[in-house]
C-alpha cells in the first residue's frame, strides 16, 4: 500500500495501540489525542493534550507515538507531535469557595523530615513546569516556607464582588515569583509564638483556604505541621484532597513513622499520593522509602539525596535556586514534581471524586 494514502480514522485507529507511558493506557482510552491533521505524502502532526504540564520525558512519547505508526503503515510521512497540557482535577473546593483543581497535602509523622523543603520544591517546580501553583503553609505552630521562598511582607486585604454583587473581602496571597504564598507567618512577627488552640485551628485553616484570593489554581500543596492528624482531619472535612504526599528520609524509625502518617491520612479518607525518600543517601543509607511503599501498596514518588545546597538555597530564602539549570537537586526534585503530579492523573482516572466528610 505504499502509494495509497492514510485516512484519518486509519491513523486514529491506529493511534489506539500507543500506551501512555507514564500511566499505561491508551492515548485514545485517555482522552489524549487532542488533533490529527494529515498533510501531503502520508505526512501529519498530532496534538496531544498531557494531564499535567509537569509530564515527563514528552520525547520518549513522541518516540512511541512514531514507532507505533512505522509499523503499521510502512508508507507513513515525518510526523510532528505537539503537546499542550491541561490539569484536571477533583476541583472539589467549591463548597467554601476554593477554585483549585488539586489540593495536595505533603506530610510525615516525624518532625525535621524536610517536609516544608518538599512541599515548597513541589509547589515551586510544578509552577516552573507551567501549572498555576498556590502554596499554604498550614504549618501554624512553626510556619517556614515565608523563610524558604524569602518572602515576609504583610498580605492585604482586598475586596471583592461576591456573586450577587456584594462586597467581600479577602486576603490576597503573597506573589513569590509567579508562586501565591499564604502562611501564618505572613501575620505574626517571626519571634512572637502562635497560640492556636483546637477550634480556632480549624477556622484558621479554613479562613486560609476559603478566604485568600487564591483565585484559579491547577494545583494547592499544603504544608502540614509534623505528627499530629488534627489538620489533615480539618481539610479532609473543608474539601476533597487529590491525596497526600508523605516525606521520610531512610532511617529505620523515619520509616515507622512514615507508616504512621500513611494510616492517619487513610483514616481520615485522605489518599495518599505516595512517599518521597527525602535525606537519601546520608548514613542511614537510602532505598528503604521505596521498600516501604511497596509494603503498603503505595507509590514511591521519588528520592532526594542528602545535599547541603538544598539546606543552604533554603536558609537563604532561595529554594527555588535549587531548580536552577546546572543544579544537582534539579532532577531529583523534579522528578519528585512529576510523579505527584502523574499519580494524581492516575488516581483521576480510577476512582470518582472522594466525598468530603461531613463537618462534625
Ligand atoms: N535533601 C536535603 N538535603 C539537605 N538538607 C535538607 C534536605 N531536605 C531538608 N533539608 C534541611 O533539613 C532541615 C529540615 O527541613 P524542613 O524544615 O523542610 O523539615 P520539616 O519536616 O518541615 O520540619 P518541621 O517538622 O520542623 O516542620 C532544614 O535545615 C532543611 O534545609
Ligand atoms: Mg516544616
């Protein structure tokens, strides 16, 4: 058939027998195949619409896409393949107003894990990767990310028109570099304590989600304080999160405890997106995160080896240089950025929107 022209259901067809391979389906079965056009002597570009910008590796699709038409039409022209992402999510905010399509909430059950290190490199690389990204600091008691993004001034408050024309107010989040940054430490000075008790945390937490003009966001990281579930039960009753991220580094006891906080994001009906192996390679070696989360049937979204930059670009307030082109974190953290944002496509695709609890 070597003179006869392709058709464009043919190609489509076709087009059925390339998996996606980050989630293992195919790009017909997931909606991916945004355009076909067909051009002269069997040539054509395709469009395809990624879950995320943060996918990886978009060449090695491209490859799959190319390989998978060269066998089965041996008269095929060059093929262009183009991308274009669109997140979507639960987008289950809109009871108390929140327009994100992800909530994600990254947390351990032991403290000086580098939660707030993890959480501030997710939010910051899935912003660099092109999504609209919100970072709270939920963290009331020990509020870091203003100090890691190097950001401190005092939010404002704005007003605006509410649906039936009235005005209400709300607190806009600070802009760090593109990033919308709202953290408890925006309002307090650093040395005063926060003296935030039960109930109060609740409305705390949820004046931060409801009240700040996040405005529309494809993903929310959460950062949450170390041990206790009270504020993963809060946000799993405010809204339905698109899961947790749990962070431990790769001592025997970190990895208790990760279990821990695996149970206490399952008990409150928080799934849980995976677990980062953070601190990787210190002298406590490196590998057991991955092992652990085989063991509990859950992800391992990645490993970010022990690296004194991280510590020294986060004490500066300048995180986000850890990023930078020709940093050795880059790809790990990275890596970190894309899995989350992989699992959670993923997990859109295999379980409706999870209920949010009822209030107690
Ligand atoms: N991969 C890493 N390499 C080197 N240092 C790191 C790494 N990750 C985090 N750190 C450092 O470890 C310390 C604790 O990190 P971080 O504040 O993020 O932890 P945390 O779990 O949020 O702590 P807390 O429980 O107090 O909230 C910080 O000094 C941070 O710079
Ligand atoms: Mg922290």
């Amino acid at each position: 058939m070597s003179n006869t022209t392709i058709t464009e259901a043919q190609f489509r067809d076709a087009l059925r027998q390339v998996n996606d391979p980050e989630i293992g389906r195919s790009l017909v079965d997931l909606d991916m195949v945004e355009n076909v056009v067909l051009g002269a002597n069997n040539s054509a570009t395709v469009t395809i619409e990624l879950p995320t910008p943060a996918y990886p590796r978009r060449e090695r699709l491209a490859e799959s896409i190319r390989a998978v038409l060269a066998g089965k039409f041996e008269n095929i022209g060059p093929v262009e393949v183009q991308f274009h992402a669109k997140v979507k999510g639960k987008e289950t905010g809109g009871a108390i107003g929140l327009r994100a399509k992800n909530v994600i909430a990254v947390g351990s059950g032991k403290g000086g894990v580098g939660k707030s290190t993890v959480a501030t490199s997710i939010a910051v690389g899935l912003q660099l990767a092109g999504a609209k990204v919100g970072l709270m600091d939920a963290d009331i008691y020990g509020p870091s990310v203003p100090h890691l993004l190097g950001v401190n001034q005092r939010p404002e408050i704005v007003e605006q028109k509410g649906p039936d024309g009235q005005t209400i107010r709300r607190i806009q989040p600070i802009d760090a570099n593109g990033l919308k940054v709202m953290s408890i430490g925006f309002l307090v000075a650093p040395d005063e304590p926060v003296i935030v008790r039960g109930p109060i945390l609740h409305g705390t937490i949820r004046q931060f989600l409801a009240e700040t003009a996040w405005g529309d966001l494809d993903y929310l990281i959460i950062d949450l304080p170390p041990g206790t579930g009270d504020i993963a039960l809060t946000l799993s009753q405010l809204l339905g999160l698109a899961g947790a991220v749990v962070v431990c580094t790769p001592q025997q006891l970190a990895l208790l405890d990760a279990v821990k906080a695996i149970n206490m994001f399952r008990k409150v009906k928080i799934p849980v997106l995976g677990i980062v192996e953070n601190m990787s390679g210190d002298v406590f070696g490196r590998g057991g995160a991955r092992q652990k989360a085989a063991e509990m049937g859950v992800p391992f979204l990645g490993e970010i080896p022990i690296d004194a930059q991280i510590r020294v670009n986060g004490d500066a307030g300048q995180i986000a240089a850890s990023f930078d082109a020709g940093s050795t974190s880059r790809g790990p953290l990275m890596n970190v950025c894309e899995q989350t944002a992989i699992q959670i496509a993923k997990s859109l695709l295999e379980t409706p929107s999870m209920p949010t609890l009822e209030i107690l």
